[in-house]
C-alpha cells in the first residue's frame, strides 16, 4: 500500500514550516470528514504518514493548512483580514497502493502544490 505525506516550505524565510497546523479531511457526495489533524515538526513534516495501510483508499481529500497562523507566530506583519489564511488543497488519490506527497510551498501572500512521491 502506498501512503499520503505532506510538508510545509516557508519561502518567505527560506526555511521549513514548523508549527503549522494540517487538517485532512475525505470528501465525498459534498461532505468533508476530518480524518487526521496534525502539526508540522522542525523539518515542516508531519512525524508520520497522514494516511497508510488500510486508511488509504482512493478517493477526494482536502488538506487545510493553517498558514496564516503560522505566519503571525512568526511575527510577520500581516494586513487583517490576512490574504493567505487557511489554504486548502483538493485532490484525489486514484491508486492507493502509490504515494503521493502534497506539500505546501507558501508565504503570506501565495502558494503553490505539487504531487510528488
């Protein structure tokens, strides 16, 4: 079985996001349920998979990053209302026994995805 990872880059300050709050939820017929909330470590990697084994199935997901918040722990100057806040990813998992990573790569004021492995 493959297994879903995600980390967080903070372009702004060229460094990982550590602290970032990361929320995964499973989508289907317009319902999102939250499967798994988790922090990023000192690398901006949740410690382990988000999901794996039996948990990873195919389907929609969402990962909701708290990135705004991050950002104000950091001490950056933010406008209020925040441009960047929370920013959610939609994708599928088509085939479950691959791996799909799905980091964030973001400042306060964009962000960017890629599938990688």
């Amino acid at each position: 079985m493959g297994k879903l990872s995600t980390h967080v880059l903070d372009t702004t300050q060229g460094k990982p996001g550590a602290g970032v709050k990361v929320e995964l939820y499973a989508v289907s017929e317009g319902q999102r349920r939250l499967i798994k909330t988790e922090t990023t470590n000192q690398d901006g990697r949740c410690t382990s998979p988000l999901l794996e084994g039996e948990a990873m199935q195919p389907g929609q997901y969402e990962l909701v990053f708290a990135a705004g918040d991050y950002f104000a722990a950091q001490g950056v100057d933010l406008p209020s209302p925040r441009f960047i806040d929370r920013v959610t990813i939609a994708f599928g998992i088509a085939d479950a026994s691959q791996n799909y990573h799905v980091p964030l790569v973001v400042t306060p004021w964009s962000y960017s995805t890629y599938r990688g492995s």
